[in-house]
C-alpha cells in the first residue's frame, strides 16, 4: 500500500466475500492516484497525515484505495464491515473540515465515523467529541447496529445512556 512517505496501517478486517479492508495513516502523496482510484489527494505539504481505506481481494488485487481526512491530521484506527458488505471506519481527527457536512468539530482531537460503499465511495460521516481530546479505539458490526468505543475527556455531547446513535 505504501507510498514515499511514512505509511502505517492500524486495523484489518475481511467482508462476507473474504475481500480484505485495511485502514491506516499516511504521509504520502499519490497513493490513491497511483492505484486508479479517483478519491481526494492527500497533500503533505503541510506535513499533516490523512487516514486511508484499501480493499483487497482474497489473493491480494487491489480493488481500491481512498484517502479521508481533512486539512490538519488524520487517521482511521479501526474498519467493520456491515449489511450488503457496506464498509465502516472510525478514527480520531484534528481537522475541522472535510470529514462531515452535518455537523462540525469541537475539540483538539475528535472521533469521526464514516460509512463508505463496497466500491469505495463516501456515503456518510461525522464527528464525535466536545472541546477536549476524543479518540476512537474500535468499530464493529453487530447486526442491525454499528458499535464504536473510545476515549475521552469530553463531559458533554458524546454519549446518552451509553449509547451513541448515528441518523440512517
């Protein structure tokens, strides 16, 4: 997956057709340009990493490579796989922009979900988190809901009752 730049990937996981998905951070620039991907390039020119998702077939062929972030760091931690092979990624972000239309930022460190297609397209994010540092650890798929664990030092505006649930 690598490119030019320091590359590190930090969760794997398989769908229900064994395809390989693989989330990480990244440096470098042309990842998904040099796999025929037609996601955003990452620019390190500010010298911020972005998080990245690949899929892979059970042999090893790409299928692709999409980075996601915005304009400060970025990564994606952990990766599930849900109904109709519907792809979810959690991570923690620094940037206030590019990672959800729906809402906005809060703190230094923020969690962000994001849903993509089984062909890689961006279907749904957002940020969790309040002024102070969020994290993500994981995100896994227990049928009807997606799961999501952290932490933080946020009092307010992360979870009710436990429970954080994401609009459909």
């Amino acid at each position: 997956i690598g490119g030019s730049e320091d590359d590190e990937g930090l969760g794997i996981t398989s769908d229900s057709a064994e395809n390989i998905l693989v989330v990480g951070k990244t440096n470098s620039n042309g990842l998904s340009s040099r796999l025929n991907s037609n996601y955003t390039i990452h620019d390190n020119t500010k010298n911020n990493q972005d998080g990245f998702l690949a899929k892979f077939d059970s042999s090893g062929q790409r299928y692709f490579i999409t980075y996601f972030g915005g304009t400060a760091s970025d990564y994606a931690n952990s990766v599930t796989s849900g109904l109709e092979d519907t792809i979810f990624i959690c991570g923690t972000t620094r940037s206030s922009n590019g990672i959800s239309n729906s809402n906005s930022a809060r703190g230094d460190d923020d969690i962000f979900i994001a849903r993509f297609t089984e062909k890689g397209a961006l279907s749904r994010s957002c940020y969790f988190g309040d002024t102070l540092s969020d994290k993500s650890s994981s995100i896994n798929f227990f049928p009807p809901f997606v799961y999501m664990v952290g932490t933080t030092n946020s009092q307010k505006k992360i979870a009710q009752n436990g429970l954080v649930m994401l609009p459909s």
